[in-house]
C-alpha cells in the first residue's frame, strides 16, 4: 500500500505565507518560509503538483460565494444596536457580546472600541448594503448619467449627430457654403 506524499514542513511553511502575507509572491513566500534561494525555490515549488494541490485547496477555502456575499449584505442591511445591546437598570443599556454572537450578528461590526465613556460600537452602514442588494436585484436603474435616455442614448450623442446631419446638409445645400445658395 503505497502512502500519499505529504508537504514537508518547509513546503507547508511555503503554502501558508504564498496564500496569506506574501499574497502570491512565491519569492517572497519562499524567503518568509526559510529558503536559502527563494527566487529560484519559490518557482520550484510552483512546479510541484503537491504544492499547487495544497495551495488550491487553502484558496478554495478562503474564496466567499456569492450568496455568501449576499447574506452578508442582507445581515448588514438588517443589523441594528438592538442585536448588541441589552436593558440595564442601572445604565439604561449594556453591550451584550454573547447575544450578538447568538444571532450570528458579529461580522455586522465594523469597530469596537473603548473610549473614555465606555464602549464605542459601530455597525456596518445599513443604507450602503441595501443600496449594494438594490443594485444587485435591479430595483433600480443607474441614475449617475440624468442625461440618459431610456434607450441607453445621451442627449450629447444625440446633440453630436444632430451637429453632424447639419453640417452634411449644409455643405449638400450649397457646395459647403453654410445656408447653402441654389
């Protein structure tokens, strides 16, 4: 029974840093792994089909679907303070962490912090994700360019033909001669 070759402890150092701090540089991956020659080894192990398995397979674990994408945007849209906090008698209110975490609601912070006063809490901005999932379902057409008819045509293009057809008129009327003589 023949074994599966594993990773040595270098290539699985390589493997790490090539997917995580040296965000895809295989010299730089090699040097932070403890190569004696990382521009030569890097592009070694790039070769190796055990290497390229265990890389794949680390990337596909960190790669977030789109209907993660689209939970994720939903949560943030619906998230609110009253995920995280809870009624005290004697402050009027409490961070409640452990209730966030219940409700699946912790990837909703944006930051946390303690100041002076006490904790500072900041959700994700609900209106930025429903106008991301607005978007996404098409509820609404893109309103940057006010000029665009529904035809996708702007009234520049149009203005630019109608300079065009005008101009072509005028040297026909007239041999070039705007106004034209007959």
């Amino acid at each position: 029974m023949a074994s599966e070759r594993q990773l040595t402890l270098k290539q699985a150092k390589f493997v790490l840093y090539y997917v995580g701090k040296a965000n895809g540089n295989a010299s730089e991956a090699a040097r932070r792994a403890g190569y004696s020659s990382p521009e030569i080894q890097g592009r070694q192990q790039l070769r190796k089909t055990i290497v390229l398995d265990e890389i794949a397979r680390r990337l596909e674990g960190l790669a977030i679907s789109a209907n993660e994408i689209l939970t994720r945007l939903t949560d943030h849209a619906t998230s609110s303070v009253d995920d995280f906090i809870k009624d005290d008698e004697e402050m009027g209110f409490k961070l409640d962490l452990a209730r966030a975490r219940k409700l699946g609601r912790m990837h909703c912070v944006k930051k946390i912090k303690h100041n002076k006063y006490g904790v500072e809490l900041e959700l994700y901005d609900s209106q930025a994700a429903m106008d991301k999932l607005g978007k996404y379902h098409g509820l609404w057409r893109d309103t940057s360019n006010l000029t665009e008819e529904p035809d996708g045509v702007t009234d520049a293009a149009r203005n630019e033909v109608r300079g065009k057809l005008a101009r072509l008129r005028e040297s026909a009327n007239g041999n070039g001669v705007p106004g034209g003589a007959h």
